[in-house]
C-alpha cells in the first residue's frame, strides 16, 4: 500500500519560514514535505507526494520571487489560498558560543541583504550566502564551530537546539512575505477551510496570466478592462516569455471572485487582446499585513 501523501511541500528544511506558512494554512498539525528547491516541491504535488504546495512569491522589501512565477507559467497547478507572515531574522548560534566569537554567518542571500545593518555595525563579520535559513542554522548548530553563527527564524534555533544571540537583525520590520497555496487545477475539494488566512471568506483575489498580441493598446486595453468595470488591479508583474525574446507574460491580481459578475465579464473583455489566457485560481486572500 502506498504512503498517504503529505498535507504540503515546502522548499527548505524544518523551521525555515515557508514551514511557518504551511502551517499557518494547514494548521499546526499539518504533515509537510521539506524539499531541496521550489521546483521540488511544485512537483511533489504533480507526483501525488503531497497534496499542495506552499510557495513564497513576493517580500516587501526583496520584491517578486521571479522563480516561482515561472514554475506557476510553466506547470498546472492552481492557486487556491495564500498566507502574509512577518519575517524576523534572528542570529543564532551553537551553544556556547559568544557573540564576541562569531566572525561568519551563513543565510540565504536574500535574508543576508535584509540585515545589511547588522554587517555594517560589525564590520568584523562576514556574510556567507547558502542555499537556506534554516538549512544554514542546522549547519552551524551540528557543526558547533566557534566562529560561525546563523541567520534564520528564531523557530529554527528551537528546532535544532541553537542559541539566539541577537533577534530582529532586519533592516525594516516592515518585512513581510506572501506565500501562495497550491494545489492541482480544478481538484475543488483540496481547497483548505482557512487557505486565505484572517480572510473569513469574504474578501477574494482572482490571479490571471496573459501574453498579449503585439499591438499597440494591447496592455491598456488589457487594464481597462478591470478599470471601467470599477474591479481592483491588486498586483501586475511581468516576465519575459521563454523561447520568445523580448516577449512577455502578464501577471495580474484583481480583486474578486472569478464568479463575480464583473471580474468574469473583465477576463472575458480581456481575451481579444490576449494571444493566451490562464486563470491561475481563485482563492480567498490574506488580510493586509500589520505591524
């Protein structure tokens, strides 16, 4: 008899933050598959090892996740909810170690840029990037070196046994992540009672991708279609379009349901514009991130 998939997969390993968010959605209980990169856990879930996949897309302070937007281009899962979580990096070393030892600390590059502060006041430290948060305090806390220390959630210096040194290391406490929950398309009965976390199920996002014809007007007659129907453009992101150069696909968030009139006869006032057009799901939204 086959193993009964997991609940989520999740890029990185235990107590990095997309756990965090995987939980957030599926709650605490959930069974989760850590998997070495995004694209990993995207196809966890084609092989039926997992039911979704909790993905990051965009950081307030490092922007879009360009990665993942092309994984939801080039395969067929579907949104179906999404979480907003702060992140705090904490620095985090081996037991017995001072911070007056520390003079190298591993982290993922993006969480190393958002605490650019810290390496200015310690000018003594150097920053070495590696794959994973978490992944990077597993490393130093197994390896107990002197020297070393990590930045990562202070949830995986309980994980794996770690000391924190210093907490909130980032620059900006106005650093929050999105994280998208996603699940095979048009498998309806996937969908989590709290996929939009503190959304209560009335507030809705209705993702699309489109490439557009090369026309001129394409792109404004695409956005007012939403406009003049008084419908949200919550988020536009654009990615050039593989195999066709200088070519680009469109990414738009619009406030809504797909079944609300007005978004429906949006998408539909969209298509003669479009070369192609995906609605990549519709979900309940996280509320709006507060400090």
């Amino acid at each position: 008899m086959s193993a009964e998939p997991a609940d989520a997969a999740y890029q990185g390993t235990r107590g990095a933050f997309s756990e965090e968010a995987a939980r957030t959605l599926l709650g605490g209980g959930a069974k989760l598959l850590a998997c070495a990169t995004f694209a990993a856990a995207f196809e966890a879930v084609n092989d039926r090892r997992a039911r979704f996949a909790v993905l990051p897309i965009e950081n307030t302070l490092a922007g879009s996740i360009h990665t993942n937007y092309d994984l939801l281009a080039s395969g067929t899962l579907e949104i179906v909810g999404e979480a907003v979580l702060r992140i705090s990096h904490a620095l985090i070393a081996a037991p017995g170690v001072q911070m007056e030892d520390v003079r190298r600390v591993l982290s993922h590059p993006v969480a190393l840029a958002q605490c650019e502060g810290f390496f200015r006041r310690n000018p003594h430290i150097t920053a070495v990037p590696v794959y994973d948060t978490a992944g990077a305090a597993e490393q130093v806390v197994d390896d107990g070196v002197p020297g070393a220390a990590a930045i990562a959630s202070a949830n995986a210096a309980e994980v794996y046994g770690g000391v924190i040194l210093e907490r909130e290391l980032e620059d900006h406490t106005q650093n929050f992540t999105r994280f998208l929950l996603l699940g095979p398309a048009g498998d309806k009965q996937t969908a989590p009672r709290n996929a939009g976390v503190g959304g209560g199920g009335s507030s809705h996002k209705t993702s699309l991708m489109v490439r557009l014809a090369n026309r001129p007007g394409a792109l404004h007659s695409c956005l007012g279609a939403f406009a003049s129907r008084q419908v949200d453009l919550v988020k536009i992101e654009s990615r050039p379009l593989h195999g066709a150069p200088f070519e680009y696909l469109f990414y738009l968030d619009v406030a809504g349901r797909i079944e609300d009139a007005v978004v429906a006869d949006g998408v539909a006032a969209v298509a003669p514009y479009a070369l192609s057009l995906r609605v990549l799901g519709s979900y309940p939204c996280a509320p709006a991130p507060r400090e």
